[in-house]
C-alpha cells in the first residue's frame, strides 16, 4: 500500500528553472560585474548537472568564460550561489512562480487520506521552503515529515543517496512510497533507492529518457490528465 509520497522540487512541483533559477544566476553573476550570461539554450545544456554551485564548476569548465583572476574559484562560486539563492528567493516572495497543474490538489488529496509527505531536491533547503511558502501556504513545510535538500547528502542526483535518505528519516521501504519527479537524473536517483516514480514532463525534460517510469505524463492537472488516474494506479 501507497504509504507515502516523496516529491521532487524544480520543474514538478513548479516550473522554478527557465523563469526562477536561471534569471536568479544572471542576476548573481551581473551583480558581481561579470560578463557571464546563461540564455534558456545554454541552461538547458547547464541542466545536465543538478545543484547550483556543481553547475557554475560545469559552466566553467565547459564554456571557459571570462573569470577573475585574483579570485579563488571555490570562494568565488560560493559566492555567486549565496547571492543566487537572495535573488532566486526574492523572486519567489515576489510570487512570480506558481505551482505546476494539479500540485496544490494532489498534495491535498494526499493529506486528507494521511499519505505521508516528504520532499527530495538537490536545491537549497531556503528554495525549497521559499516555492512551499508562497506557492502553496504559509504553513505548508509543516505538511512535509522530511525535507532532505541541498547539501544535506555529498553527492546530488542522479545519485540515490536524497532518496536513501529519506527513506531511512521515514523508515520507510521503498515499495511503499511513491516519487515524483521530472527529470532523467531524477529518475535516477529515485529507482537507485528502488523506488516507483512518476515523471510529469516539462519542456526541458520531455526529450529525456523515461523508459524506467511507472508513468510518464505531461502533468497531474485536469483537463486531460486528472491525477485521479494516478490515485487509481497507485492508491488502491
Ligand atoms: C534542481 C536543480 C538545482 C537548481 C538550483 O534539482 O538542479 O540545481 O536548479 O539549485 P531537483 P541551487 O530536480 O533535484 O529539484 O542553486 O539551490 O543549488
């Protein structure tokens, strides 16, 4: 039996990358004068890499930009995520993200049948609570038994160990619990934890290989894709 549901943050719960994450970095690296900006093409390839200083190290290496010579690297990125992170949950409080169709209901629906909650992101922890505050109410990280994010694991996905660690916080095995995510490193990491995931694809990922998906779907709102069929594949 369905025990419990274990939600992916960017791009499921929100569109939070095109609109969010990815202004919020422009913004940072405008900020601290540098001659650094990542369009929706570029930050489609930067993706690849899950967590916001592992995709400045990427960004460096692969493109080789312009960079500071009197500045360590590490202190550097560190530096532009600390200020990412201001301008992104900044942008968040300004409510200029929403959450993706049918989010708010399945939440909802899960807490009115005491499915248990948990969030798994490679985001930080502030972003997290920032999108569940604004985007869903005030005291919606309360509705959530765990929320693993950010660093709180040393290796991001597509590792499995966000994954691990939730279900150990919960003590709960995997078959009894439900992910849901949107991406192929996300997949990942979640069926490495053995756990049965459903994809809600967005534009960034829908290209991706979700052959290992319980269920791949555009997303969990009605019209054409009510999340009752999720309840009834998964909830009986
Ligand atoms: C989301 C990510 C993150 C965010 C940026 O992963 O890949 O890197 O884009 O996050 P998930 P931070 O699908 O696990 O939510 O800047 O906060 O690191």
């Amino acid at each position: 039996t369905l025990q419990a549901l274990i939600f992916d943050v960017d791009g499921t719960l929100a569109e939070t990358e095109r609109d969010g994450h990815r202004v919020a970095f422009n913004q940072a690296f405008a900020a601290a004068g540098l001659p650094w900006y990542w369009s929706e093409g570029i930050y489609g390839v930067l993706l690849q890499v899950a967590g916001g200083k592992e995709r400045i190290h990427f960004f460096i290496d692969k493109y080789a930009p312009p960079l500071p010579s009197d500045r360590d690297l590490d202190d550097l990125i560190a530096e532009l995520h600390h200020a990412k992170t201001g301008y992104y949950t900044a942008l968040l409080q300004a409510g200029q993200i929403s959450l993706r169709p049918g989010i708010k209901r399945l939440i909802n629906e899960a807490r009115q049948q005491n499915v248990r909650l948990a969030i798994a992101t490679t985001s930080r922890l502030e972003n997290a609570l920032a999108l569940l505050e604004t985007a869903l109410a005030p005291d919606a990280p309360s509705w959530f038994e765990v929320i693993a994010a950010g660093d709180i694991v040393p290796r991001k996905k597509p590792a499995a160990d966000i994954y691990h660690y939730v279900l150990d916080k919960m003590a709960l095995d995997a078959q009894n619990c439900l992910v849901i995510e949107d991406t192929e490193h996300g997949l990942t990491a979640a069926q490495g934890a053995g756990l049965t995931t459903v994809i809600t694809v967005n534009e960034y990922t829908k290209r991706q290989n979700f052959a290992a998906a319980a269920l791949v779907l555009n997303h969990l709102g009605k019209p054409d894709q009510p999340c009752e069929s999720l309840w009834g594949h998964f909830l009986t």
